[in-house]
C-alpha cells in the first residue's frame, strides 16, 4: 500500500489532526471526524430530523404542536418584519423547516366545513389563530379538485399530513385587472408537483401566489401556515385555459371567477 493511501485510510478512521502532502512543498493539514460511521447515520435520519432553522444542522428530533408553537412565534414574529421578496422567503423557508419536525398526531384539529358546493367535497376550518400566522386545516374527498386561487399579500406554507395531492402553482404575467373584470390575463405556471405526508408547499405575496389542489382516490387531508405581510383584500378563483399559450414557458390564458 503506498503513503498516500495509508494516509487517506488514517484521515477516515481518526479524529486527530493529519498532515498529507498534496503535492511537492505542499501540506494539509485538519482534522476530521469519523466520516464513514456519521454517513451511515444520516443514513438513518429522517427529514424531520436532518434540518434545524434551515441551516442543515442536527436537530434533536421530532417536535410537538406545542413545541412548535413556543420555538416559531418570537423567531417567526422577528423574521416577519422584512416583508421583501427575499425576506418573505426567509420567513417562510424558515417555517417550512420547523414544520418538517411536527408530529402529525399533536396538531390540534380544527372543527371542518363544507367549502363552497364543491363536488367531490373539499372541508375547511381554522385551527390555530396566532401572530404572525394561523393556521387552517384542509381535508379533500377522494378525486376532489379544489380550482385555482390567489393569496394577495399573503405567503402559505402548506404541510401534506395524509394521502397525496397534485398542487400546481401560477404566477401572473404582467398586471392582472380586478377581481370584478371579465378581461382576460396571462399567468406561468411554476410547479406541478404531488406532496404527500410530510412533503411541504410554499408560496409567497411575491411568487408561486396561485395555486391548485388536485387529489386522487385515497383523499388527502393537511394544514396551511398562512401569513398576512399587507391588508386583507379577499382573494379570486380563476378560470385557467388546459392548453398553453406558450408552451416553453408554461404560459396561460386566464381570468377571474367566482365560484
């Protein structure tokens, strides 16, 4: 075996520090950790485990509704207050990776209604009021559809806690009319995607802000973390056309609706 291999065999099975020569006049020198055995554990960790404030860090396990509520409203109520592009992507990424540790049996179930007259029914009730955020639990029957809606001046973290659902988000192209106008828009969409328990969603005032449920045979039932960053001004369906305008970049006609 040459110097270089026994090296790189001690680098690998030793915390302590090791000098290498990399090449003539040049040495390495740091220390390492048992690199081989922590692969194999993180091997081992499940999602919910393996980021701490979206940072990568080792966390400590899983976490409670009332844990969760503790840890997120002061941090939560901090990053809140930068309501930029980029600050709203912190907040909500940042709220994305606590609720990856929740443990789906301590979230308080909020007492369901029928939404609308939609059929296959679609329910939905609120579950936690807070600041900055609440929280309404969403449960889909089998093959239910839930058309597309916008969120004005609102991010939603949304957390799949059963069965699978198709979400596909849009954002408009340009300046979309008012809610009351018939004339049409353009909108782009951004994701088509399936979650399904523990699997998580995000869209902010400033992107992804429409989107849609589709669900299958099984159902799906889950929670939005929603927060307000402006006024409350309500929110609009919309009619999206199946064939795109644009087919490269996912561009669509739309317009606004009422259900």
């Amino acid at each position: 075996m040459t110097t270089n291999a026994m090296n790189t065999i001690r680098l690998l099975s030793t915390g302590s520090p090791e000098r290498t020569e990399l090449e003539a006049g040049v040495l390495l020198e740091r220390r390492l950790l048992l690199w081989l055995p922590v692969l194999v554990a993180a091997s081992l960790v499940s999602p919910g485990e393996a980021l701490a404030e979206g940072r990568g860090a080792p966390v400590e396990g899983a976490m409670t509704w009332d844990d969760f509520v503790k840890e997120c409203n002061p941090k939560a109520a901090d990053l809140y207050k930068d309501s930029s592009r980029e600050g709203q992507d912190a907040y909500l990424y940042w709220i994305a990776s606590m609720a990856a540790r929740l443990t789906p049996h301590t979230i308080p179930e909020a007492k369901l209604g029928k939404f609308k007259d939609l059929s296959p029914t679609v329910e939905f009730g609120v579950g936690y009021r807070g600041v900055p955020f609440f929280v309404v639990e969403w449960k889909m029957s089998p093959n239910a559809y839930l058309p597309p809606h916008n969120h004005p001046n609102a991010s939603v973290c949304t957390v799949a806690l059963e069965g699978e659902a198709r979400i596909r988000n849009f954002e408009t192209v340009g300046n979309a009319p008012e809610f009351s106008s018939s004339r049409s828009f353009n909108v782009r969409e951004t994701h088509n995607e399936v979650i399904s328990a523990g699997r998580i969603n995000t869209l902010s005032a400033r992107r992804d802000n429409i989107h849609t449920f589709q669900v299958g045979e099984d159902g799906a039932r889950g929670i939005d973390i929603s927060t307000y960053h402006g006024e409350n001004i309500g929110f609009s369906f919309l009619d999206i056309q199946e064939k795109p305008i644009d087919a490269k970049r996912r561009v669509f006609e739309a317009n606004w609706k009422s259900l």
